[in-house]
C-alpha cells in the first residue's frame, strides 16, 4: 500500500484499503493506510483523524516504533505555511521540527571555520553483514545497503544532522554542527530509532552508538569534507560496536539529556558498564531496545 501511495498508484492503493476493511487488519495499521490514502487527495482533516486513530492503536499496543512512524505522519499532515499557532505546538510535541516549519540550520552551514562546538555525535551499523553477504546475491545486498544509506541520509537531515560518511554499511552522522540548537541529543536520538525501524523492514538490524561532548568542526583541508574532531566522535564510534543488534548505547551525558523523552516515548534504557578501547575508565552507557 506504501508503494503504490509512493508511486501515484491512488486506485490500487485503495483497491488495497478496501480489500482490508472490515478484514482483521482493521486496526492501527488499516487507519494509518487509510489515512496515506485520503491525504493524497487533500482531506487533511480525515487523514489527521485516521492517523490519530492510528497512533493511540500503535500506543496502546506497545507498538513504539510504529508510533514514531505514525507521529511524523501525522505531522506532516498539519504542516503548511499558514500553520495555526495550535498545529505548530502539536507537531513540536511530535518531535518533528522540521515538520513544524522549523528551518534546518545545518543546511547550507558553512563549517570551514566552523571552530569548536557541543555536540552528539551518532554512529549505526548493520549487524551481522559478514552473514548477510554469505546468505545473498551481490546485487541484492548491494540494493538493501543502497537503500539504508538514502534513508541515513534523509533521517539525519529530517532531524538537522550533518552525515559527516558512509562507510560500507556504516553511518556517521553528527548534530548541532552549526552551534544552534539545544535539542541536537534528542534529534539524533529520533534520528537512530527512526532508522533503526527503517533498516527493519529490508530486515536488517541496526546497532547505534551516540555520545555528547565538545568538538572541533570544521574543514581540514580546501574541498574536503568537514571533520568532527573530538571524544564524543571515539565514543560513539565505540559505543557503536559494543550495541547489540537492535539496540542504541548512549553515553552518560547523551542519556542525561533525552532521559525524559525516552521516557514519554514509553522506551526504557538499562544501564551498563564497559571496558572501551582508548579509555583509562570503565564507561557506563544506558542501552535502548529499539
């Protein structure tokens, strides 16, 4: 239904819908797909109703990515460039700034002298890829990593996130690399959950490093890339590869900071204690489920 919606395919998306209605899947999932048809045709008040629907199913079910999926839905239906004050408020609640007509400070930013600055840096991997090469044709796992880079990159900018690279099935990805925001931590948290969900439906799992701290930002050399130099970019890098499948690993400060919003979110964060490479002392991070 997603892909004929994606695609224009308005008569079979509802050829779909209607083949659901009624059926057993008339529950959280049949609303959000309603609501994906009408806000097509421009009943932005049916689709916000469906999409509520939906969200308070995927809520009370426990369904917590879904949720996400289903709030950044529903605020971009409530977004246009008259926004009532009232709309802009609920798609601020939903997390989703950039949908509340927020601008993206980090687009267009220029780094070169970017100097120091407080961020949260953020590091995803695809877990268990040496299997996944072994199990695959070439072409086909070439498509799935294709795929999770273009939604790395959309994520990371939707949540005002700089990709600082790609390597192989590996992201980079740093927030408040202009200097600008206070929510940078739980933006690239949003960030990490929304792709994690993403990565699981090419079946795919993801795990996720993020750590705060002071960095220099900046281009090192003319024409390059801009560099993010500083402990939070180690941390997150190891934080990254001690996550388990399925889980993102925070740093004491990052935890500190999006602890109430994990909270909200229904998340839980387990804390842990590890001997990470490069570090005198045991780190203790909080582990999320994602």
């Amino acid at each position: 239904h997603e892909a004929f919606v994606a695609a224009g395919r308005g008569a079979e998306a509802d050829q779909l819908l209607e083949a659901a209605a009624g059926g057993p899947y008339q529950d959280a999932f049949y609303h959000r797909m309603r609501g994906r048809s009408v806000v097509g045709a421009g009943a932005r008040e049916e689709a916000e109703a469906a999409f509520r629907l939906a969200l308070k199913g995927f809520e009370d079910a426990g369904y917590r990515l879904e949720a996400i999926r289903t709030r950044l839905l529903l605020a971009e239906v409530i977004r246009d460039e008259a926004m009532r004050d009232s709309a802009r408020s609920q798609a601020r609640a939903l997390g989703a700034w950039l949908l509340a007509g927020e601008p993206l400070p980090e687009a267009g930013i220029a780094v070169r002298h970017g100097g120091e600055r407080l961020v949260t840096v953020l590091f995803a991997d695809v877990r268990g890829y040496t299997e996944l090469a072994r199990r695959q044709a070439p072409a086909e796992l070439a498509d799935q990593v294709a795929a999770f880079q273009r939604w790395a990159k959309q994520e990371v900018e939707r949540h005002h996130g700089l990709l600082d690279k790609f390597a192989g099935d590996a992201v980079m990805a740093t927030f408040n690399a202009g200097g600008a925001r206070l929510d940078h931590c739980t933006q690239a948290v949003q960030a990490a959950l929304a792709l994690s969900a993403k990565a699981a439906a090419l079946d795919l799992q993801v795990g996720c490093g993020i750590a705060v701290g002071p960095a220099v930002v900046g281009e090192l050399a003319e024409g390059a890339n801009p560099s993010v130099l500083g402990e939070a970019t180690n941390l997150a890098s190891r934080l990254q590869a001690a996550a388990e499948a399925g889980e993102l690993l925070l740093s004491d400060e990052a935890y500190r900071r999006v602890a109430e919003y994990l909270g909200g979110q229904g998340l839980e964060a387990a804390p842990r204690e590890l001997s990470l490479k490069g570090f005198d002392e045991p780190v203790k991070p909080y582990g999320v489920k994602t």
